[in-house]
C-alpha cells in the first residue's frame, strides 16, 4: 500500500509539471491535417518531429557486392572520379629513381675522389634516356652497369652531363656505379 501511495506522488508531480495541460503521445501529421510541417509553419505553432536519414550511396566491390559510402557526398564522390580519371591519363615517367648513394674522399686539397651508386628501375619497354648530370665529375674508371637492361652510359655534348641508356622489361632494375674525381671549391 505504501508503495502505491509513492506512485501516486509521483504522477501527480509530474501532472503539475505539466501546469495543468493533460499530457499526451505526439502524433505523426498526416499531409495536409493540421499538424501538418508546412500549416505548423504558417500558423506559426511549432514544428512536429520528423525522420531524418542520412543519403547514403553505393558502389560495388572487386567482387560486385554493393557497398555503402558512409560520409562523403555526391559532390565528393564524383571529384574523386574526376581525379582518378585525371591520373589515368596523366603521362607516366619512363624511369624511376629508386636509390642514390654517394661516398666521396678528399684527395689532396682540390680534389675528392667520389664513388656514386644509382638504382634506376624502367616502367616500360624500349630504350630509356635517363640524364645522371654529375657534369663536374670525371671518370677514372668505366662505369658499371648491373641488371637485367642493356646500357650504355655516355656524356651528352649539348649539356656536358652524363646519360644512361637503358633497355630492359618494365621493372627491371639496373645498379649503375660511377667512379671519378669532382674539384673542391672553398668559400
């Protein structure tokens, strides 16, 4: 009995709460009735609680399941496209540079012996200029190329550097060693 009198105490606190105002369930607005969002508006009583979803979009895996794209928009996901179509067609370097490593020893006071170590891998097929430059240096020993690319290594007339030729399947590697001797400048 006592416990039912705590009840009671509660519903009534809850009644004035209310300032007297019977308390009711909200409804959902038919379009059109009165509590209609658009007459709500223009009668300018409050707006009723509606659903709100998130767009959501969807794309296909490798494996052709549709999958959804959380958080981003449809502005979004069409520059990405653009971009990925932009980098399709945008030329691809004939090598790339995948090591560099240089050892150099002063030999007296104007000169440094230097050996220089480059990695160069090709990313496609047919001969391949690749500019060295080293222009300052001069050889004391044949250069040596190893991999799986004909070569051939020479000083370009016009620009006074050197350049590898280079021939091989895409990917190949070829390890290309130059040896010689650079002046020292002083400040």
């Amino acid at each position: 009995m006592r416990n039912n009198r705590y009840w009671i105490w509660v519903l009534a606190a809850v009644c004035f709460a209310a300032e007297g105002r019977p308390l009711r369930a909200q409804t959902v607005p038919q379009p059109g009735s009165k509590g209609d969002k658009d007459s709500d508006r223009a009668s300018g009583r409050g707006a009723s609680v509606e659903r709100v979803e998130p767009d959501i979009y969807y794309t296909r895996d490798k494996s052709g399941e549709l999958v959804p794209l959380l958080n981003y928009s449809l502005e979004e996901i069409k520059k990405l496209i653009e971009l990925k179509g932009e980098a399709a067609s945008a030329p691809r370097a004939a090598f790339r540079l995948e090591r560099l490593a240089a050892k150099a020893e002063a030999v007296g006071s104007d000169y440094a012996s230097i050996a220089v170590e480059l990695s160069v891998a090709m990313n496609g097929e047919g001969w391949v200029r690749t500019p060295l430059r080293l222009a300052n240096l001069v050889l004391t020993e044949l250069p040596q190329c190893l991999g799986e690319a004909e070569h051939l290594i020479e000083l370009d007339s016009e620009s006074r550097e050197y350049v590898a030729w280079l021939r091989g399947k895409p990917d190949a590697v070829c390890r290309i060693t130059l040896r010689g001797l650079v002046g020292l400048e002083r400040d």
